[in-house]
C-alpha cells in the first residue's frame, strides 16, 4: 500500500503493439553535398580577424592604462 493522500506514482501505460510508427506523409529530400572548404583562406581569415581582435584589445588596454593615469595623478596631486 501507499500512505492515504500520498502520491501513488504514475498512472500505468500500455506500450503500443509491435511493429507500430507513425504514419509517414512526406518523405524529406536527401541532404545537399556542402561545397569543399578552401581551408588556406579559413586560415588567412581567421589570421586577420585574430589580429583586428588584438588590435581593439590593445587599444582598450591603453586606454584604460591612461585614466588609471590620469586617476593616480589627481589622487597623488
């Protein structure tokens, strides 16, 4: 038995018979060959973008290298 107000699980399921699917209305087309990749280009591309993300890093990091500048120098005078 099971407490009185308690929670008896699930309800029971009958499984469906064997052999049994859905029915099928439409069949998908085969999946399209992708074109081949010129991985050289990859490569030079992702060399430039590597560099532009340098790039704005570096100049971030200057920046905030000068306020912390400019903040010590009015702390300190």
């Amino acid at each position: 038995g099971h407490a009185p107000g308690g929670y008896s699980g699930p309800p029971p399921s009958v499984p469906p018979p064997a052999g049994w699917r859905p029915p099928v209305h439409l069949q998908p087309a085969p999946p399209r060959q992708l074109p081949p990749q010129d991985m050289v280009d990859l490569d030079a591309a992702e060399q430039r973008s590597q560099r532009v993300t340098y790039g704005f890093g570096a100049a971030a990091g200057v920046v905030l290298l000068v306020l912390l500048c400019l903040l010590c120098s009015r702390v300190i005078f």
